[in-house]
C-alpha cells in the first residue's frame, strides 16, 4: 500500500536569529533584518510524510503559496527529498489572512487528492496555529491536531499519538487525514547534497519572469512570455522546473483570496523588547534551585 | 538553532581566502563533468557555491543535531555484543545515519563511485565543523580517506564493489595496521599474508588499537613476503568483515569514547590484494597517512574550538574579583593566546589540504597546477605532517588552558571542557604520533622545502603594514637558514635528531607568519592577530636559532646523569 502525500509549507522571516530591528517603526515585520527560512514546524510535517514514503512507498508534494521568492522553501523540500512542489503565486491572493490561505490551500489540495495531508503545528510569524484545522474543515478530511509521533499507518488506518500538554492520546483515524505535526514528532533529514546542488537550479514560472523582467526591459507582453515559455521549457527538460499555480489554476475565487477575502483586522501591533538587565547564577544544588523557584514565584512567572 | 560554519569567523574567512576556487579548478578539471552528471557545477563560482551550500548545511546538523548528544555519547560509549557485533553509542548511530543519506560519506570521491568529488580543503573545513560538535564522531567521518586510498591504488574491480557503499554511508571502514609489536614502526608489523593454492590471499594474526576495527570494509597492512624484516615486505589487503574477523576486545580509554578501538583477530580470513605487492607501506600506506593526517589535524581544530569557545564564554559571563573574570589580564592572555593558537593551526591545515588537492590533481593528471609531481609530493609530505603536529598540540594546549579558565567547574563534568582536554589528548598519538610526524617533516626543512613554501607565499613586494610584517618574517626566515645551515654543516646524526622539533617549530612558525602576512591584507582582525604572531614568535625564533646553534650535547653524552638511573627494585 503506498500514499500520496501533501505537505503545506510556508516561507517565514526567522524569528529564532534575529540580526537587527525585527519590527519597524510602524509595527510591521521588518523582512530585510531577518533571513527568510523554511517554518520550522513544516519541516517536521515533511520528515513525517518523508517517513511514510520511505517506509510504505508513496509520493510527497509540497505546496506554498506566498510571493515568488517563496519558491525557496519548496526547494528546500526538494532537497530533502520531496518529490515535486507546487508554488501557488498570485497578486490577487496577496494579504491573505489564515481564512483565505486555507481557502487557497484547499483549492489546490483537492486538485491532489492526497491520501494525507501534513501541516506544521504553527508557523514562526503568526503563530495563529489556525491555517491547518480550517484547511481540514474546508477539504472535509479528518482532522488530527498536535501530532507527537506517527505510530503507524495500516491499510486505511493511521494512528497517531497526540501531545495534550497534560498527557497524549493516541488516535486511529481513516485516510484521507489531515495531521498537524509538532516539532517533537521527530528530526528532520539534512538535505541531500547531490539533490541540493542539482535542484539549486530548479524554478518556477514566477520567479523565471521575476528575473527576466529585472535583467531586461520588455518591449511588450508577448515577447516577454515568449522567452518566459522558452526558458520554462529549457528548466522542464533537465527536471528543473517547479510546478506554478494562479488562482485559476485552481479554481478559487479571487473575492474570497488575498485582501478582499481576509476578515481579520489587526487591532494594535506592540512591539515588545525583552531585554536582559541583570543576570544572576544559581548555584547547581537544591538550595539552588529552591533559591531560583522563589524567585520565580515572587515576580510572578510561574505560580 | 545554531550552525558551527556560519557562526564561525575564521573558517568564514578561510573559505572566501584560503584559495578554494584554485582547488576546486583542479578537482573538477576543465568542469566536464556537468555534461554528465546533473549535479556536478558549471564552472568555479558554481562549485564554490555548492561548497558554500554544503558546508552551511553541515553546519546546522553539527550544531543542531550532532552536538547535543556529545556529552551522552561521552558518557555511553560503545558495546561489544556477544556475538562479536559492536553497537556504537545511539548519538553516533544517528549521525552516521544522517550524513549518508545527505551524501556526506564520499566527500571527496570522483562522481562515477558515488562521491561529491569535492576538494581535500573543503573536507578538512568540514572535519573541523563535525569535531567541534562530536570529536568522536569525526574518527568516522574523518576517514574517508579510507575510501580515496582504494580509489587511487585498487583495481576497478574493487573500487565498485566498495567505492558505492562507502559512499551512501551503507558501510563504514577502518584502517588496520597497529600491532601488539607494531605502532609507530610500522616496518615490523608482522600479519601474515599468505596465498592458497588457487592464489586465493588469506590473512591470519592479530592488530591492536584498530578505531571502528568493527567496520564492515578493512583496510590490512601485512606482511605477504616471508623471511623479509622491512616494509619492502608488506602489501595492503582489504578484508570484508565476517566471522573469520573476531573483535576480541573493545580498548576502555582516555578519550573519543564514541570511537570504537578494536583488538581483531583474523582467522584465516580472505583477503583481496589492493595494487601491488610489496608496495602496502610505500607508497600506498604513505599516501593514506598524508590524507588521514590532515583530517586528524582538522579534528584538533574542531575540539580546540569547542574548547576555545567554552573558554571565551564562560570568562565573559563569570564574575569575581569584582567584575567578569575576563577583564583580568593573566585571563585575557590565555584567550588571546587561545584564540591565535587556533588560528595559526587552522591556517596551516588548510595550507595543506589545499597541497593535498594539488597532489591529487596532479595524479589524476588532471593539472593546471604549474608543479612538478616530485617536488608537490614533497610539500604535501612535510605540510600534513606539520599540520597534523601543529594542530594537535595546539588542541591538547588550548584545551588544557580552557580547563584552567573554567578552573574547578572545568575539572567538574558539568561542564564540557573536561571532555574536550581528554578527547584532545590523542590527537598527537594517532595517525603517527607527535615524534612521527617531527621526523617526517624535518628532513623536508632541512632541505628547504619550507623554505620554498614561505617565498612561494611572501616573495613580492609588499606594502605599508604589512611590509614591516613581511620583514620580521624575513627575518625569521634567516633564523631557520642559520640553524639549518649549522646542523647541515655539522655531520652529526644524533645532534641532529635532537633538535628535530625545533627545526620543525621554526618551520610552523614561519609557514604560519607568511600566510598571516597574507591574510592581514584582508582585514584589520587578522592584522592584529599578525602583528600579534610576530611580536611574540621571533623572540622564540630567536631562542630556538641559539639553542640549536649552541652545539651542547649534554643531553646525549650525560643522559645518564641528567635522567637518573632506571631502579630496577629488590
């Protein structure tokens, strides 16, 4: 029995190596002071559906929605060993909030038809946790949250330990399941280098007019495709060419993408600095650690 | 979320200056292979790309994977199953696991068996990122030239039956030559190797001291010439693992727990001759230990790393007499010292990494290199050697004198620098000890192959700072032609030897001041860290020059009176 299996993974600024101002001045992420890297989360979600390709047999598709640019990220899922990638990039869909990403998201998920589709449990800059549980509401597959490990998948059957902060509970449910994956359900695989210096090359249509359009001025729309198509075609023959999706493609409605489908309205961004203003030792003994718990107590972080 | 390359200044620096793109021309000759492989790069920017990719990846795996199971590993060590089967710490096991599947195994292998076939340089960047997180580990990550040795002397028939596993990471392999009787002089060793009647080759005797000796692929030094007493009387074998090999005994030691050392027994088992006969020591044993060399070096430059940054953090961080114990100068000292100790050995191992890349060039005959093969073979010789003792003393220094910042937490286990001053300690053994490598490197000195690497480095004209550096350099080099001169001149054999190391000392030293000299140009850092080298190296420069050149012999004709005699008890 093998699976065909769909990973969501998402371009994020990464908050964990923070090199200058991480905000501006108007409460938005400031991009340039951060590397852009895949969502840690989701390549958890990935070695989970990596796992069972390798064990059962199968194939693994990675999908992102997000600007050009976030074709980086399925790349980095081709190296490690994804079998394709689907970049859905698209102006109309810019703004998204996590109601219109998981409306996008399951447009092209049913156009998969997956066995299995693997999120991670959040991602690094929302930190909303939502996109996965309304991307399984909108394609009605069998939701499974906070995945800790995969314990097996038989037949039709997956069963999964769930983390619950106060304990786990394992589950069983019947493909086809959508699974939110937990960084602690496992290590992600390095990537492999021979795919890495080989699919370091590879590029999506978007990203193919991105350049074409930066190194050169185009007299007109045609002849700008024309050498988009051709350059397509070139990256196609050697195996190089991600796979592009626009909202057409996939049939989603453009009121219900981008801006125009994103309820959500920001009430006030903070930017809160922690700064570190004294440091103390604690001595590592138990008058030690009794000496840091009363601290603890007394301002407050724990109870 | 770390990553040991990227947060690491010096290796950084050495990546953009050590002259990586020159290696990568060399290795990849002409760059035909991207016809033919898909993965293989376009042109030097494109390799130095990839080597940059790789080396970031590696990083993050080393520090977000590898180290935290160092201490475990440290602490569990391996198993010698009943069965004779070793089951290596779970740490270790997992690594493994990990770099062969991100094709790290055969780093330096030609594309047709399955390798990456990157530059020796670029490897030993990538030994010093993996030792800095697991020194065990880089005893198995580090011996790929296991695998070169085959490719280079073996037939084609061996090199695919091997080459493919070795490099995916499905099987791992060990260099077998320690005997009971046999260490260092590895002219006596005494394995016998022997021909049935089908001409089918067996071996039969014991090896000591043998690390991963439970690997499945084994590389055998014995001796398949009866009646001969030399090393013109040995030949190399490989043996596959199999019940005709016996691990007797797992060696409990000092250090590098996660490293498996072995007591094998072979009992009449098959073996397949690699090359020649007659030629296992030289030059097929030779060329390894060039290699192995080097990566034990780069090894030395990871644990003096680790311990070096254990060191410079715990000395800002750790408050007495009134403010962090950084600010007190005898403190600072060691970490200045620390730091430039490191940095020194660093340059000088990939100084001669990047020989080993022209050595290999010119044996594929691949060469754009403008060298003689016999002069380039010389240097390589005398710069793995150099690098292997630099670097290996410079760990064992660096790590004790971390020990000694951390003071009593240092000795404790909670700390990891305990570990680090143990796992230091053999790598002046290994590959040749400390003694080996002085007597392989210093008759190249005395001939002046240093000498011709310095000019090779500095012979230009040079300007402002950097021209007052280059003249203290020159300086120093004068030093060394005076020694040198002295003990050619003086016929004596035995004087000779016993100023080895300081001839060889004087060599590092000058080696490493011509490259500083040229890395000051790039910054104002390693301009300091020149000036630093010079001020503190010539007058000891100085002092080796007048020891050598005093001609006091006392330690050879008054041995017995300066060392005591041996009490030989009731």
């Amino acid at each position: 029995m093998n699976y065909h299996s769909v990973v969501c993974v998402k371009q994020v600024p990464d908050t964990n190596r923070i090199t200058g101002n991480p905000m501006k001045d108007d409460g938005t992420v400031n991009r340039a002071a951060l590397e852009a890297i895949a969502n840690p989360d989701d390549m958890h979600a990935l070695e989970a559906a990596l796992e069972i390709r390798d064990h059962h047999g199968g194939s693994v598709s990675v999908i992102t929605m997000g600007p050009p640019r976030a074709a980086e990220v399925l790349r980095e899922a081709l190296y490690r060993g994804a079998d394709d990638g689907y970049l859905i990039s698209d102006e109309r869909a810019a703004g998204s909030d996590t109601l219109a990403t998981s409306y996008v998201l399951a447009c092209a998920v049913k156009k998969l038809s997956p066995d299995m589709v693997f999120c991670g449990r959040r991602t690094i800059d929302g930190d909303n946790a939502q996109v996965g549980p309304q991307l399984a509401e909108k394609t009605e597959l069998t939701l499974i949250t906070y995945v800790d490990s995969l314990v097996a998948v038989e037949d039709r059957t997956v069963t999964a330990r769930r983390d619950l902060d106060t304990g786990w509970e394992l589950v069983a449910a019947e493909l086809p399941v959508l699974m939110t994956v937990a960084h602690t359900a496992n290590t992600p695989r390095p990537p492999s280098v021979k795919r890495m210096m080989k699919l370091k090359k590879a590029r999506s249509r978007p990203e193919i007019v991105e350049k074409l359009m930066r190194d050169a001025d185009w007299p007109d729309k045609t002849s700008l495709k024309t050498a988009v198509d051709r350059r397509a075609a070139e990256l196609e023959k050697h195996g190089l060419l991600i796979q592009s999706w626009t909202l057409d493609d996939i049939g989603a409605k453009p009121g219900r993408c981008g801006l125009r489908g994103s309820p959500t309205k920001i009430h006030r961004v903070q930017s809160i600095v922690f700064t570190a203003a004294e440091q103390k030792r604690f001595r590592n003994d138990e008058a030690g650690v009794s000496e840091l718990i009363g601290l603890l107590i007394k301002d407050h972080t724990i109870r | 979320m770390g990553n040991y390359f990227t947060d690491n200044d010096d290796i950084l620096f050495l990546f953009e200056h050590a002259d990586l793109p020159s290696a990568s021309v060399v290795m990849e000759n002409g760059f035909h292979s991207s016809k033919t492989i898909d993965f293989a790069p376009e042109n030097a920017a494109d390799a130095m790309d990839n080597y940059f990719r790789i080396l970031k990846m590696l990083g993050e795996l080393a520090a977000d994977v590898i180290a935290p199971t160092a201490e475990a590993t440290d602490r569990i060590g391996n198993r010698l199953n009943p069965d004779g089967s070793v089951t290596y710490a779970p740490g270790i096991a997992d690594a493994l696991d990990r770099l062969g599947r991100a094709d790290l195994m055969g780093f330096t292998l030609p594309y047709e068996y399955g390798g990456l076939n990157c530059p020796q340089l670029l490897y030993v960047m990538a030994i010093d990122i993996v030792s800095r997180a697991d020194a065990s580990l880089a005893v198995f990550f580090g011996l790929q030239g296991i695998a070169d040795t085959i490719e280079r002397f073996a037939s084609k028939t061996l090199k695919e039956r091997y080459l493919p596993d070795l490099a995916s990471g499905r099987t791992t392999a060990a260099m077998v030559l320690t005997e009971p009787d046999a260490g260092s002089d590895l002219q006596s060793i005494r394995l016998r190797a022997y021909q049935s009647e089908n001409k089918e080759w067996f071996v039969h005797g014991v090896k000591r001291f043998i690390t991963n000796g439970c690997g499945d692929v084994l590389l055998v030094l014995a001796r398949s010439e009866p009646g001969t007493m030399d090393g013109r009387g040995l030949s190399l074998f490989v043996v596959d693992r199999s019940d005709k090999v016996k691990v007797r005994r797992l060696d409990d030691k000092l250090g590098i727990h996660g490293s498996p050392t072995c007591e094998l027994f072979f009992d009449h088992a098959p073996a397949k001759l690699v090359g020649k006969r007659r030629r296992g020591l030289t030059p097929y044993v030779t060329n390894l230990l060039n290699k192995t060399r080097v990566a034990i070096a780069a090894q030395s430059l990871g644990i003096g790393e680790a311990a070096y940054r254990a060191a410079r953090e715990f000395a800002h961080t750790r408050g007495g007499f009134g403010d962090t114990i950084e600010k007190i100068p005898a403190v600072r000292e060691l970490l200045v010292d620390m730091s430039v100790d490191l940095q020194a050995a660093r340059a000088l191992t990939y100084l001669a990494g990047l020989h080993l890349d022209y050595d290999s060039a010119i044996f594929r005959r691949a060469v754009p290199v403008e060298r003689d093969a016999a002069g380039q073979k010389k240097i390589a010789a005398m710069l793995s050697a150099m690098g292997k003792y630099y670097a290996s003393e410079m760990s064992v220094r660096v790590a004790n004198k971390a020990l000694a910042v951390l003071g009593g937490s240092g000795y404790m286990r909670d700390y990891p620098v305990e570990r680090h001053v143990r796992d230091s300690r053999i790598t002046t053994i290994y590959e040749g000890t400390t003694q080996i490598q002085i007597v392989t490197a210093y008759r190249p000195v005395l001939a002046g192959v240093a000498k011709s690497v310095i000019g090779e480095l500095t012979d230009r004209d040079w300007m402002g700072d950097e021209a007052e550096l280059v003249d203290n350099l020159r300086e120093g080099v004068g030093l060394l032609d005076r020694a040198a001169d002295y003990i050619n001149g003086r016929r004596d054999q035995s004087y000779s030897d016993l100023h080895s190391r300081r001839i060889v000392d004087m060599a590092c030293v000058l080696i490493v001041g011509a490259l500083f000299c040229r890395y000051a140009e790039f910054n104002d850092a390693k301009m300091t860290v020149a000036k630093r080298w010079l001020d503190t190296k010539l007058p000891e420069l100085h002092l080796s020059c007048d020891a050598i050149c005093s001609g006091n012999r006392s330690v050879l004709d008054r041995f017995d009176v300066l060392a005591g005699r041996v009490s030989h008890g009731d």
